[in-house]
C-alpha cells in the first residue's frame, strides 16, 4: 500500500485527468516528460542551485520553546516563511519554469488566491525573462493588496477574474480558458497539489524539499528523523504534500491536516472540503469537493484567501477516506486567536493560511515527549491588514 500517486496519477480512487479534449496535449507532453526531465543531472543540478542560493534553502526547524511550554509538548516549526518571497511556493515555481524551458515554452500563466503563489511565479519569470500573466479573483485582489503590487513590480500582468465567487476557484477557470487558448508556447504553473495529472504528483515532489529536510533535521535535533506528529494547513494542499511526502508510507508518524471551517462548517461559510465534501470532478481531478445535492459547486468562504478553495487535492481526499491523515476544520475566529498567540509568544508573525494549524491545540491534546513539527509555511506580511482589522490593532 502506498498513499504516493501511480503512473496514471490516481491517489485510490481519486486523481486522474479529466480534462476537455482541447487541454489534451498540454497535460499529455507534460505528463511524458516530468519524471524523466525531474531525474536529469543537470535539471537535478540547477533546481538545487536555485533553492539553496536564490531561495536561501535549507529553511530552518526552529524548536519553538514558549508554544511548547504552553502547550506541554515538543513543537518543532519548519520556517518556509523564510524563503524568499515569504513561503513555500517558490520550491514548485523554481522547478515549474525549469520544467517550462527544457519543454520550449516562452510565457507562463498562473492562478492565485492569497498572491503567494503570483508573486512566486512571477518571481520566477523575472528571474528567467519569461513573459507572465497572473490570473487573481477580484475579491482577492482587493483583499491581498499587497501581493498584486509585488507582482506588478516583478513585470507580471495580473488579470483580474470577475465572474463566480471572484476568488481562487475562479482565477483557476480563467487560467485553463487560457491555456486552451494558447496550447503551444504557454505553460501553465498550477500553484497547488490539484488539477489534471501531472500536476499533484509533480507539485508534490517539488514542494518534498520540505520533508526531505525534515528528516535530516530532526535526526539531528531529536536522533530521529520521524516526527509523532506533522501538522500543515490544507487548502489545495501544497505545503501539506510537501511536509508529509517521504512520510506518506511510514505509519508511525502521524499526519493531521487543517481546514478552514470559515464561519463554522455547517454556517454556510466555510472551506471545509473533508467534512462538507462528496466525490466529484474540479479542475480537471476526481477528488473531494463541496457541491450541491445536483453536483453544482458550492461558494467556499474562508478569511484566508489561500484556503478560499471547494475542493481538495487528490492526494489528501485519499488521506482522508483512507483515515491516513487526521482531518481537523478550524474556524477563522480559531485561526484568527493562534496567529496572534504565535506572534507574541515566538515573535514570528504567521500567515493566515498557517494560523490555522496552530489552532490544532484547541481540538488535540499532544503527550509531553510527542515530537510535532508544524509547518510554517507562510509570512504573515500579505494578511496585516486582515489582522489590523479583526483585531483593531
């Protein structure tokens, strides 16, 4: 049993690409090519350079002494909020663009809800001379200011998308219109564990830097590379793929994903795919998502943007139906409270998404010698206005 992809990108019953025929050739050239050009020496040798001298890998395990003493167990942090632009995003566009330019593309689309991801795509386009196009909903541009402007200076386009919710699942529809479009030269840089294979399996095992890291981390700290516990925010669920990737088949280490249960899962507002979600197709993969009782998607809500999403990705549907991982929903009060515990107990300030999994300690109750490590995945700098708000600082 392996909770990995297989060579059709099926997690059990969920992955897979269902995908117009028009999108065909995009998925498939990508599909016949990742592995292959992923174990190339010299691919293998520039994506490393890239992370440890541009993207200032490895990211630190910082044990975080105060949460710890609060909570009475052992908390580890894995700092992706020190990465450059500010999360772990940029681990998949740095391998994304590398992957785009031995396929010969010469422009590059992605979609974003928090920006975290634009900003990490655009980054990498600046980086390398390629033209970008960013498609955000326009809801989330108002929202996360910051992150468009930061894009804008990167020399990328942002298209706002105004049609739906005007949000992540929305940005995402108008990306794919685009690459139906311009199926040649353009590629599209999916900033999550979903859409049609190859997409969660090739975003997954560039974001396993995380994992990898861990391991050799915590051997070093604790003479263990396993971990009792890890705990990552899941939205589409890049971070949490990457944190749990070379642990997915070790069963002593368990795994505890974090939704966002927005206003409270049965509100009507909330983001809670696991609790709320029924079988069905997004984006191009069978996974889990919130729908109607006729099958039409259901409005996610979450004050985070970057959880703002009614589905989940493949590999965590399976987690979940197959209770390998431990699904938790956290509302955005919870979250809200443990992003400003953390700011004021470790001096780091997480991003919303992130506050979410440190909300777990109101729902879990960990044993005194557990080793957890949490990951961090992102900086709270994009969501200041959103917590000046909540909180009237």
């Amino acid at each position: 049993m392996t909770y990995n992809a297989n060579e059709k990108g099926y997690y059990g019953q969920f992955g897979g690409a269902f995908i117009p025929e028009m999108l065909y050739p995009n998925t498939e050239e990508l599909r016949q090519n990742y592995i292959q050009i992923m174990e190339e020496p010299s691919f293998k040798k520039e994506f490393h350079a890239l992370l440890k001298d541009y993207v200032g890998r490895p990211t630190p395990l910082y044990f975080a002494n105060r949460l710890s003493d609060k909570y009475k167990t052992k908390i580890y942090l894995k700092r992706e909020d020190l990465c450059h632009t500010g999360a772990h995003k940029v681990n998949n566009t740095i391998g994304q663009i590398l992957m785009a330019k031995r396929l010969g593309k010469t422009r590059i689309i992605a979609e974003t809800g928090a920006g975290q991801h634009g900003v990490a795509t655009a980054t990498v386009c600046a980086l390398m001379g390629i033209d970008c196009v960013v498609y955000m909903g326009e809801i989330d541009i108002a929202r996360q200011a910051p992150n468009v402007a930061r894009m804008k200076m990167l020399g990328a386009e942002v298209r706002p998308a105004l049609s739906g919710s005007r949000t992540l699942k929305d940005a995402t529809n108008e990306a794919i219109r685009d690459w139906i479009n311009n199926p040649v030269d353009t590629h599209y840089i999916i900033g999550s564990v979903v859409g049609p294979h190859p997409y969660p399996d090739m975003v997954a095992r560039f974001q396993s830097v995380i994992s990898e890291e861990i391991q050799s981390q915590l051997l070093e700290k604790e003479g263990t590379p396993n971990p009792d516990y890890l705990i990552a925010c899941v939205g589409g669920g890049s971070n949490a793929a990457g944190t749990y990737y070379h642990y997915l088949d070790n069963m002593d280490v368990g795994i505890i994903a974090v939704e966002a249960a927005g206003k409270g899962i049965h509100s009507g507002e909330s983001a809670a795919t696991s609790a709320l979600g029924k079988v069905g197709i997004i984006h191009g993969s069978k996974t889990l998502l919130m729908q109607t009782q006729d099958g039409q998607i259901t409005e996610p809500y979450s004050i985070s943007a970057g959880l703002d999403y009614p589905g989940v990705g493949p590999m965590h549907a399976h987690l979940y139906t197959s209770g390998r991982g431990e699904f938790i929903s956290v509302t955005d009060d919870e979250a809200m409270t443990a992003g400003l515990l953390v700011s004021q107990l470790e001096g780091i300030i997480p991003a919303i998404e992130t506050s979410h999994a440190f909300a777990i300690f109101d729902h879990r109750k960990f044993k005194p010698d557990d080793i957890l490590v949490i990951n961090l995945s992102g900086r709270g700098d994009k969501d200041l206005q959103t917590y000046i708000d909540y909180f009237k600082l």
